[in-house]
C-alpha cells in the first residue's frame, strides 16, 4: 500500500536476563543475584507510529509508564530495570513527532502487560481508539490482583474508548492486526505494507528477538508455550506468503546496527522509518 509509513520509537532498554526472554533455565539474573555465569541482556522498549496516506495515524502498543518505579511490584522490578532518558519517555517521542494523544486515530496494543501498556492511560480523555483482542482485555478484566506482568491501572481506565478484536482485522488499508496468542491469552502484531519498505510484520512479544524466531524458542514468561509454539507457525508462514521483514519485539536490531551493549554504542538510529 502506497503512502503507509512506520516510524520507529525508543523508549531506552530493559536490563534482564537473556535466558529468561529465549530459554527456560531454573535460575534468572535479577538486580542483586548477578552470577559470573550469566549475563544480562539489555531489551529494548519500542513503540511504532503507523501513518496511512489518507492521514489516518495508530500506535502499536504504548510502552512504560514514567510512574513505573512507584507501580510496579518489587519481584518485577528485580527482574527488569528500565533505563532510558527524558527524551526517551513516551509523551516526549510523541512531542518529538509533533504529536499528542488527541491527534492518535488507534493505539493497537498487542498485550497488556506493563511494558506495552503502560501509558494506554492518556488517552483516555481523547477519541483515540484502543484496540485490543478480545481474549486479551476478557483475560485481564478477569484477574483479581496485580501479577504475571499485568497492572490493573494499565489497563482499568475510566473513559477509554475501548474496541475489542475478534482475531485477524484490518484497521487502517494495508494496515492488519495479526492473532499471535500464546505470550498471552490475546497477543497480536501487526502487518504493514509499504511502498519502498515492502510488507513489515512487528510481533512485539509474540516474538522477543530473532533468536527466539530462527531457533522457535519460547519463553518462561509465555503464558502457553504450546500456543505460543502454534503462533510462531503461523507467524512464519504468513511472513513467506507476504514476503514480509520481521521486526522482532525486543531485539536492538530494529533500530540500530550492531551487537554491542546499547550504551556502549556510539549512535543509535532513533527514528528509524520504514515507508
């Protein structure tokens, strides 16, 4: 689809255990349980702006919210450090793209948990619509306390104007949610076509990093790792039909060059567009 455009948003990086996003091991590196054997793997946090030609804009998820040190449970912040600069933060990269929440037609959320859904909260005020599947928001609505990543303030907000998905959708032309359950009980990418860019398929965390993709190795963090695993057949096949690039969840390839830790490297492409 001619004129559809993807512009790539950083939101700094996650420190956490590599093995805990790839592999099943029984122990995983935390802020104060550092063994010589492992070592941390610096995740990246991404948001994706989405402009169709008819002037149409969407968010693919919504990254951390800047309160997340007062919200989050202990046992997650011991697993995760988020480490970013005030640039960096959500509302300013939309400030950036001289954008507010009131100027967002949909925010597509893949899941919600608390590092993509964190900051689906602002919207609420606006028309914005917030997309989510079905079995997603039903599985939330569901849970009676905060746990397994899920944060009831990121996701209970008085005033959102909430649209639930049944599965596969077309939200914008040339623009589909994908159904990638198994992280979650709803997790979904998003397929875009582009003009120069060709077809790009996001799988946020239905697919953590490339490794995860090439080697099919799911996470302990997956909520049904044999749905997971069906997710991924899917994932690649629809990728062969459409001859679609991958853009993995939290692999730094997205939007930079190298394998290097992210602060040890010398530029980072922060706005890497796809068009």
């Amino acid at each position: 689809m001619a004129g559809n455009t993807i512009q790539v948003l950083y939101h700094g990086y996650m420190e956490i255990d590599r093995d805990l996003l790839i592999a099943n091991p029984n122990t995983f590196l935390t802020q104060s349980n550092r063994e010589s054997s492992k070592v941390l793997c610096q995740a990246p946090s991404f948001t994706y702006l989405i402009r169709s030609p008819d002037g149409k804009t969407m968010l693919y998820d919504a990254t951390i919210h800047k309160n997340w040190e007062q919200e989050w449970l202990p046992e997650w912040k011991e697993l995760a450090n988020w480490k970013h600069s005030e640039e960096e933060m959500f509302e300013n990269t939309l400030k950036q793209q001289k954008l507010g929440p009131e100027d967002i037609d949909y925010v597509l959320l893949s899941h919600l948990h608390v590092d993509h859904a964190g900051n689906a909260r602002i919207f609420a005020t606006t028309d914005t619509e917030l997309l989510v599947h079905d079995d997603e928001f039903t599985d939330a609505a569901a849970r009676e306390a905060d746990g397994n990543f899920f944060l009831r303030v990121d996701y209970d907000i008085p005033g959102a104007n909430y649209s639930l998905l049944p599965g596969d959708t077309e939200i914008m032309k040339g623009v589909r949610a994908i159904s990638l359950p198994g992280h979650t009980a709803g997790t979904m990418g998003v397929f875009v076509e582009t003009e120069r860019s060709g077809n790009i398929i996001i799988t946020s965390d239905a697919c953590y990093m490339k490794d995860s993709y090439e080697l099919e190795a799911g996470s302990p963090i997956s909520a049904n790792l044999e749905i997971w695993k069906r997710s991924m057949k899917k994932l690649k096949m629809f990728a062969r039909a459409h001859n679609a690039t991958v853009l993995f969840g939290h692999d730094h390839s997205v939007c930079h060059e190298g394998h290097t830790p992210i602060n040890d490297e010398t530029q980072i492409r922060r706005d890497r567009l796809y068009d």
